[in-house]
C-alpha cells in the first residue's frame, strides 16, 4: 500500500534516533554541493585508488614493491599476470586520468575567469572559507520543537506527506535537495551557498503539496 493511502496522523510524533546508515547517506548525498572535479573524485577517484591499492599490494606480495613500481610507470616490461594489469592501468588509465582533469581543470578557470556571483561581491576570502568542507543536508529531526516556521514545515512535510513516516521523510527531503543542487542555476554558486539556497527553494517549494497530503518524490515514483 502507498503511504498516501494511510490516514494523516493526528499531531507529529518526535523523530526517531538517526541511524548510522542514515547519516553516512546524507554525507555522501552532500557532495553534490562541490564542484564538478571534486564530485568525481569522491565518486570515482578514491574507489579506483582503493582498486590500485589492492592490486599494488597482492602484486607486490608475487614480486616486490619496487617491481610492481617499475612495471605500473613502465619502466620495466610486465613478467605476471597482475604486473600485466598493472602495466595496462599505468598505461592507459593514469594518463587519461590526468590529462582529464587538467583539461576540465583548465577550461573551467577560463570560462569562469570574469564570473562571479553576486553574494561573491567585494568579500575577502579566507583560506579556510577555501579549504571547509560543505555542510551537510539538513536532518529534519533537528528542527522538531523549534521555531514556529520550522515546525510548521516539519507538520506538512513529515506528518501530513509522509504520515509521520520519519525516515522516509528525511530520504524525500535529501533526494531534493541532492538533485536541486545538480540543476544548472546552482553549477556556478560555492558549495555552501549552493546547499543554503537548494534548502531555502525546496523549504518554500514544498509546502504546497506538503499542506495537501502530497509529496512531490512519491508522486514521481508513483508515475
């Protein structure tokens, strides 16, 4: 049965413990709030780094380090069958790797050498402002009893939508907010304004369907 089809709770129950699974998918859904480059390297460059390190360390273990070293920067020809692998990833992936990003690297800072965005304007920028990871998506349990508009917002999105159905509030609301912030109008905005105003839009935008019983993620996956 569609949570839809279940009577709308009464009053709004208070959220339950955020799991750990729960907070992990909020993290790894923040990442839509950096750049291009970024993204791809948490979503690609660290498994393939893990990847290589596997294979650096059980081709070592059949030669030695130095070995798979000389073999992976084609220094010295392949000898085993993870040295062959070896080989062909330094062969062909590193160089591709690399030459990718520097060129999305390069074309970005060109396209983007005379743009800034008007909440940029006349504001120095501190090295740590540079360096501090985003915030993360909001956890809706952390607004519950505090500020009127605040609960008002969590009344119709988690009670009304979602039928008190805490969890599956909170994954409709990161699904949103993930998938705003990879729309074009937020692809020039820093990270944490990117996510500020993704959550701002999605907070008005929201509340319409949510006073009605209805929640814009269910009704896409419905149709």
């Amino acid at each position: 049965m569609s949570i839809s089809h279940l009577p709308i709770p009464y009053d709004l129950t208070p959220p339950p413990p955020q799991p750990l699974g729960v907070r992990l998918r909020r993290l790894f859904r923040s990442r839509k709030a950096l750049s291009g480059v970024t993204q791809w390297f948490i979503d690609w460059g660290i498994p393939l780094a893990i990847l290589l390190g596997v294979l650096y360390f059980y081709a070592a273990r059949s030669k030695s380090y130095s070995d798979v070293y000389k073999t992976f920067t084609l220094i010295d020809p392949p000898n085993h069958v993870l040295l062959w692998i070896a080989s062909l990833i330094g062969w062909l992936l590193v160089p591709a790797i690399i030459g990718g990003i520097a060129g999305h690297v390069i074309a970005t800072r060109i396209q983007s050498v005379k743009q800034l965005s008007t909440s940029g304007l006349f504001r120095r920028r501190r090295l740590g402002e540079i360096l501090r990871p985003p915030s993360q998506i909001a956890y809706l349990g952390a607004y519950f009893n505090k500020a009127p508009e605040a609960h008002t917002f969590l009344d119709n999105f988690v009670r009304r939508a979602h039928r008190n159905h805490w969890l599956l509030a909170q994954d409709h609301w990161e699904v949103l907010v993930r998938d705003t912030m990879c729309t074009a109008e937020y692809a020039e905005l820093g990270r944490n304004e990117c996510l500020r105003q993704a959550q701002d839009m999605n907070n008005i935008h929201l509340r319409v369907a949510a006073t009605a019983g209805q929640c814009v993620v269910c009704a896409a996956r419905r149709s």
